[in-house]
C-alpha cells in the first residue's frame, strides 16, 4: 500500500491523541496540527505531541475566531462559542495546509454522537461540508460508521484498521489509552474560554463597547476584572502582580487603538487599572474610587494618593458590584 500522509487536528485531548496512534497504526504518517488563540490553552496540546512523537504545526487562529465571533454562521454554543464554525474553519485551514504540504488528508479525533449538538451525525455532515474538505476528513474514531472518504477508497489508508466507536461512553477510549500508553490527558469536559460563561461576558462587553478590532484588547481579556461605569467607561482592574504589570506593559506598548488612562496607587499597595478611554468626568471620578477601594487602603490614615491625585475617602466596593462585569 502506498504511503498515505495526514494532517490531524489535535487539541491535546484523549480523543485527538489516539485519531493519531489508531492512525499510525493503519499505516499513515501523521503530522499534528493545532490553533492558537488567546482564547485557547495550548499547555497539553505541544505537551501531547511530544509524548505521541509526532511533529507539531501552530497556526494562529486569533483572526479567525474573532469574525466568527462576530458573525458565527451557526450560531454560538452555551456561551460564546461558535463550535460547529470554529471547528468547520479549523478543518478548512487544515485543508489549505494539507493541499500546500501535498498531504492526502485531515483527521479528527472527533467521535460521532458523543456531544449532542456539535458532534452528532448530522453536525459532523455540517461540519465536513463548511470545511469544503467532502471525502477528505478522516475520523478515524467513528470511521466505520461514516461513510468511505477518498483515501479509503483509494486504497492509501486500510479501513479495516479504522474504528466504529459512538456515543457518550468513554470506555473503550480509556481502554484504547491503556492499549497504546497513554496516560496524560485532560478531562474530556473541557472547552476553550468561550465556552465559559464569565469569559463570555466580558467578551460580550467587549464587543459591544470597544469593539473586538484592537488585537491587543482582546489578548487582555484573559486577564484581571472588568468594570463598566454608568457612562460607558470600561476599566480593566488587575487582580495581582502579575496582571498589574501586565496593564502597564500594555500601556507601554502603544498600538492600541484608544487614548489609554492608566490608574496606580502610589502611597499604598493596590491594583492598576487600565481604562482604554474615558467617556465622561464622572466616570473617571468613579475609576479613580475603585483603583482606591480595592487597594489597601485599612493600611493608612489618610487618603489614597494616585498617580493622578489624591482621592478623598470614603471607599466603598460594594458601590461597584453593579457595574463589574466579572
Ligand atoms: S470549544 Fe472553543 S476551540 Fe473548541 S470548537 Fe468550540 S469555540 Fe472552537
């Protein structure tokens, strides 16, 4: 049999891992490829495909998630996850590589009807079809259960060693981890930020004020808590350190596309607050309170100093539980 050459979309998950040893082990020379984004943990995905031996393409995704944000074809998932285009567009972009690099297909690790909405047999059609990839998507998981694809039925990849699982059940993926080693991988539940439901607020937030066109705001979203004031001043508010440094280094930067106002303790310990632009004197009065009333203000006598003046007291969290958006 000839030689037959696939590029397998991998996320690091179990599923994903053994679409790569179920098809090694038919034969095919596998290379993995995954998406990066600011929405996306890549820490198991590189992890995996170390342990696996295969080598790793990154392609970065992030322009493609956001307009798929903005006008996701099939709607979004739970929260703002545009599942069924996010992974149609994934397999396209993997098609285009395969059809550069000269492979003869893309797999998945997807296993048919084992997510009610996005992975059930007619949403994998979906999916297949968005992809514009028809006869040339292999999931090796579920392959007996689907119909023949080109490579198949050209002979280049042995049908036989493909796999007919279903359903929700994991039992024979842990069994087929055993058989061939695997012994790290997360838990399937996992979905990338978008499917959380506090991410997806401050996304949404996002969207609706500033926009989702300045790369580098949307890259911040992975960090710190989020205000929105009465007259539509967003503020980034570090939760430690690491974020606050973070916010600084952004405004340092440049690039961004708003006025950028940055907000620091100077007398006393507290967080930065990153405002991308401030829509009215009130608001900025109201940004200055909470830089105050989130730093450690019990450590002094008198008022917070900032780097823009002095804010009298008194501080009140409370006040802005209203306006926090997480
Ligand atoms: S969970 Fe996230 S990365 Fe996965 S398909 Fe959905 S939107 Fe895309």
């Amino acid at each position: 049999m000839a030689v037959c050459r696939g590029l397998s979309l991998t996320s690091g998950g179990l599923d994903s891992q053994l679409a790569i040893k179920v098809l090694q082990r038919a034969g095919a020379e596998v290379e993995a490829v995954c998406f990066s984004s600011p929405f996306f943990d890549m820490s198991g995905t590189e992890r995996a495909a170390k342990t696996l031996g295969v080598a790793l393409r990154v392609v970065d995704f992030t322009d493609d998630i956001v307009s798929l944000i903005k006008s996701p074809a099939h709607g979004f998932g739970g929260a703002m996850n545009p599942c069924i285009d996010c992974h149609a567009l994934m397999i396209r972009r993997a098609g285009e590589l395969m059809e550069r690099l000269g492979y003869d297909f893309v797999a998945t690790g997807e296993v048919q009807g084992q997510r009610p909405m996005s992975q059930n047999r007619q949403a994998l059609g979906v999916v297949e079809k968005c992809s514009g990839l028809k006869g040339r998507l292999v999931r090796p998981l579920s392959a007996k259960l689907l119909e023949p694809t080109v490579p198949e039925i050209e002979g280049k990849l042995n049908r036989d060693m493909l796999l007919d699982i279903s359903g929700r059940g994991r039992e024979r993926q842990i069994a087929l981890a055993a058989e061939f080693g695997i012994a790290d991988y997360p838990s399937p539940a996992g979905g990338c930020k978008l499917t959380e439901e506090g991410f997806a607020r401050k996304l949404k937030d996002l969207m609706d004020h500033e926009g989702l066109d300045d790369r580098a705001l949307v890259e911040l979203l992975t960090r710190a808590r989020r205000f929105r004031l009465p007259d539509g001043t967003g503020v980034v508010l570090g939760r430690d350190r690491r974020d606050n440094a973070a916010l600084r280094e952004f405004k340092l930067s440049g690039g961004c596309l708003f006025p950028l106002e940055l907000l620091s303790p100077v007398n006393v310990p507290g967080p930065t607050a990153l405002i991308p632009e401030v829509k009215s004197e009130g608001d900025f009065a109201l940004a200055k309170e909470l830089v105050c009333a989130y730093s450690r203000y019990d450590r002094l006598e008198g008022d917070v100093a900032l780097n823009v003046g002095t804010v009298p007291r008194p501080y009140n969290r409370e006040k802005f539980r209203e306006w926090q958006i997480c």
